[in-house]
C-alpha cells in the first residue's frame, strides 16, 4: 500500500475516470468529495502507510513550487496525475487497468502496473522501482520524469536527486559548494560555483549580500559559520545567494573572484578590526618567517586533488578467523565479500584502466584500521568496502550502500569539517594554509563526495538488485572514518535471507553487484569531471595525534 498525504484527492480516481483528459478538475467541491473519498481509503491502509515522501522543489522560470512525492511499497514515487496537471499530459488507462499510456507534445509513454520498464516511442526504457497503480492512481518512480518523461517533453527537464530538485525549461541552477572558516577575528568565505555564473556582492542595511544571476542556486555543500567576524549566513531563495549578517569582531570586507575552467571561485574575506598598539611599545624586531596573511611573490603550486580516479582500494569485509555473518544454509559473509572483490577488481581494470587493490586477497584477518590505513597509504582515490548484512526476521531482505555519519563521533568529528587551518611552508617558498586532521578522522572531509557515490552506486544497485526500501544511508562505521578520500560501504543484501543466501553464492548475482558499482564509479567519475568539488586546502595528519597503528605510513605489505 501506499504512503498516501492527507488531502489528496484520491475518491474522485476510484471508478478510474479521473486519468481520461489534460488535468483533473480543481473546484473546491470536488476537493472536498476527494479529500473525504480520501479519509476513506487512508482508512483501510496499515499504519505504517501514512507518512508522506521529503517532496521535491520544482524550479521554473516563473519561480518554485513544492512536488509532493509518496512512498509506495517501499520506494519513493510521484503521483502520476500529479505530473499530469503540471505538465499538461494526455493520460489515459486501458480497459482492465493493468496499462496507462502518456502522451506529451513529443510521444508516447506506456507503462504496466507492478513493472519497473517504460515504453518510449517504442523503446524500452528500465526505472529504478516498479509502476504502481493504488486506489486508482497511478504511482511512478522518482527517476521517470528524467528517464521517461524527459524524452517526449517540449521543455528540458532535470532531476537532481540530492538536492531534490526538478529543473524545468532553459533554467539557470548552478551548483555552489560553501566554505566557511574562522581566523582568530575574521573569517573566510569561499563559495566554488559550477558552471561559471555571474554574480554581486553588495553591503545592503547592515548585511552583505551575495546574489547570482540564476533562477535558483544548487546548494551541494555548506557549513555554518563560527567566530566572531560572522553571525549567521543565510540562505535566501528570492535573491538567488546568501545573506551574510556580521558579528561583532567585523570591520569590512574584500572580495577575490577567478575562473578556472567551468567553475568560479568566489571568495570573501571577513576583517576584524586591527587591535590597538600602544604609542610606547617598541618596534618589535623583524621576523625571518614570511607572514602568511600576506601576498607571496610566487605563485604557490596548486595542491587540489585531481578529478581522475587512478587507484581504487577494495575492502572485502571480514576474513579468516572472523567469517562474519553466516546463512541459514551456512554461507559465510567473508567469502561472499572476498568473490565479489575479485569479480570487481577484474571489472574496474579492464573497463576503466584504474590500477585496483584489494585489503585481502585470502582467507586472512586483517584489523579493521589497517584496511583504511592501507588506502591511505596507497594514495587510493575511492575505498569500497564490501559486506554482506544480517537481521533477526529472515523474511527482510535489500542491498544497501552507507557512507559515514559522524554524529556518534561527537562535537570533534563535526568541528573538523570546518576547522581552522595552520600555515606550513611549501616547496617553491611561500606558506599555504594546511587542515591538520587526526588521522582516525581524516573521512570526515569527504562526506559530499562520499555521499554522492552512495547514491551513484544505489541508483545502478536498485538496476539490477533487489534493494532496501532505504537503500543510502549514513552510518558510524569504524573502517570508513580514517580514510581519507571518498569512501563507501556496501552490504550486498541480507545473507540470514535464505533465498538472498542462496542469492549470494551464484555467479551470475555476484557479477551484477560488481557490475552495479562499476556503473556508479563510472557515474561519479564523470559527475566529478563536470561539477568538481570546492578544492579544500591540503589535508595533513596531526604530528601530535595519534595514528591508528600503520595509519600515516605502513611500510607492511598486504596480504
């Protein structure tokens, strides 16, 4: 059953009537028949049938709108006479109500209850879940209005999933990751902006404001401020930018603005007022260090991270002594992982050319820190740990992918995504601002690029497996913290499934995983390629932390 919102009007689509015409009427008698038709069905449904989808915020160029979605059977769908109405689309079920057909201005859509496939103008097109026809509506996955929809569309049409939003027509929605950072009294912003957008920072009734010359803005990453040079910034839709409201430490401001490639850099410095000095004080003398806060005669060598994926670290969980979770039927979690593994390092060499290591590559243990130090110490540029998960009722089954949560790391792990730096000097003279991070927390500055090839990898899982109904989540696992580069868990399915067991250990299921998070490495590589992510400054580990054992260098083969 579906997650049906209170007050959509569902009665008047029960008889089946509704789905024949452009739009559904909207008088307010007929939403109040429906709304009451409604109340009926929600009735009937379980409990746990009645919360409604996050939405998704339709952006045009006459302004933005909210899109109800709904989960239905464990997936996340829209309505499809929701869709109807907005876009204006001949919908019209056949006799039996097992088929529906949608025809816009460029073609024709058929879709068949209970089937994750559209046809488009005749070609067969796959979703990401199936088409669900409920009380007499009709339910389709959030991917079909790219997939499907798109297609026959007279307008260009977008879904950016992450940010949930729908991009309609020749709309301008640039990508703007944000960077905040405290100096003692002031404070940096850096704003990276993708494609290349003009854009205007003025001083308006106490604030600075920061406005793009878009239809909206695509916020991708942002952190809050801290100090004393900023109190808040503020997102505000109607500009399109932010609002930057200064704290008490501010004395004004300056501006850097460059471009490089199909990104701006914008970056706006936040002066605190300089302190007093006493008339009596002697001149302190000079110092032979450089003053980082100035100008270097040189140039600096670009330390940002390349795009490119070279090296790829696969973790096969578990091994030797610790089998990990075990069948009804005694399948072992670790030699599920470990084939996987080989079947994916085969896979990435010879489709993407990228040089492939493995943690294992028998039946041995290896710690669990060892395995994210081994990344780092091959200059891996993706981690992909293997796992195969286990629950108490053997009826649940779904693939799962996880990236970190830091909650339960604490206020430390939260800070660190922001904290400050510390000057170093770098080779060709000059100093650069350094993040010194604990190596036992290094992931916690790429949980954007993390978080996107979770979902790269789920959307291309969801293709060829059966999922979970929340198939990306974040978790506080211990072998993706210290790991510094974009890192993933995936836990294959439920191997105390007996079905998903026996699943497990066939040839041909294993290669659809290995297959699935090739597509999605494929699907980040190329999304980086495009949308890059602001460069932070360098990453070092702390001199004065403590590693986990092998963390900063390990001069230890593996297996």
């Amino acid at each position: 059953m579906s997650h049906l919102p209170p007050g959509r009007s569902c009665g008047a689509m029960m008889n089946g009537q509704m789905l024949h015409g452009k739009r559904p009427p909207t008088d307010l008698a007929t939403l109040a028949l429906a709304g009451a038709g409604l109340a009926l069905v929600i009735g009937l449904l379980p409990l746990t049938a009645q919360e409604p989808a996050a939405g998704l915020t339709l952006i045009t160029e006459e302004g933005r709108r909210s899109l109800d979605t709904v989960s239905v059977r464990g997936g996340e769908a829209i309505a499809l006479d929701d869709l109807s109405a907005l876009f204006r689309l001949d919908v019209g079920e056949e006799t039996g109500g097992r088929t529906i057909t949608v025809d816009a201005a460029g073609g024709t859509v058929v879709l068949t209850a209970e089937q994750a496939l559209a046809t488009v103008d005749g070609r067969l097109v796959s979703l990401d879940g199936p088409v669900h026809r409920v009380a007499g509506r009709w339910f389709v996955p959030l991917d079909f209005v790219g997939r499907a929809l798109a297609p026959i569309h007279d307008q260009p049409l977008e879904l950016r999933r992450r940010s949930r939003l729908l991009l309609v027509g020749a709309v301008r929605v640039p990508r703007v990751s944000a960077q905040y950072r405290p100096r003692a009294q002031s404070g940096r912003l850096r704003l990276q902006i993708t494609p290349n957008t003009a854009h205007e920072v003025t001083e308006e009734r106490g604030r600075l404001l920061i406005r793009f010359d878009a239809d909206a803005i695509d916020v991708v990453r942002f952190a809050e401020p801290r100090g004393e040079a900023v109190r808040a910034i503020e997102l505000l839709d109607a500009l399109p930018g932010f609002a930057i409201e200064p704290g008490p430490a501010y004395a004004s401001h300056r501006i850097e603005s460059g471009e490089s490639g199909n990104s701006t850099e914008l970056v706006v410095d936040l002066e605190g007022a300089a302190p007093a000095v006493a008339a009596a004080s002697p001149a302190a003398p000079a110092s032979s260090a450089p003053d980082p806060g100035l100008g270097d005669a040189d140039p600096l060598p670009d330390f940002s991270a390349p795009s490119e994926i070279r090296t790829i670290v696969i973790d096969p969980g578990h091994g030797g002594a610790d089998g990990g979770a075990q069948g009804p039927e005694g399948t072992l979690e670790k030699d599920v992982t470990l084939s996987v593994a080989q079947r994916l390092r085969t896979l990435l060499e010879r489709r993407l050319g990228v040089r492939v290591i493995l943690t294992r590559t028998g039946d041995t243990l290896v710690a669990l820190d060892r395995r994210a130090a081994l990344a780092n110490n091959d200059r891996a540029d993706l981690l992909i740990s293997l796992h195969a998960n286990s629950a108490l009722r053997d009826v649940a089954t779904g693939a799962e992918v996880y990236y970190l949560g830091i909650d339960e790391y604490g206020a430390e792990a939260r800070e660190l995504a922001n904290r400050d730096g510390r000057y170093l000097p770098v080779s060709g003279g000059g100093f650069r601002e350094i993040d010194v991070i604990p190596w036992e927390l290094a992931q916690v500055r790429h949980l954007a690029p993390s978080a996107d090839l979770a979902e790269f990898v789920g959307d291309e899982l969801r293709l060829r497996v059966p999922m979970s109904p929340r198939p990306v989540q974040q978790a506080p696992f211990r072998g993706l913290v210290g790991a510094n580069m974009p890192a993933i868990l995936v836990e294959m399915g439920l191997i105390s499934n007996p079905e998903q067991e026996r699943e497990m250990g066939q040839p041909g299921f294993q290669t659809r995983v290995a297959e699935a998070i090739v597509a999605g490495v494929v699907r980040f590589r190329d999304y980086l390629a495009t949308y890059p992510y602001a460069p932070d400054e360098e990453t070092a580990a702390d001199p004065g932390d403590a590693a986990p054992a092998g963390a900063a260098q390990d001069p230890q083969r593996r297996d």
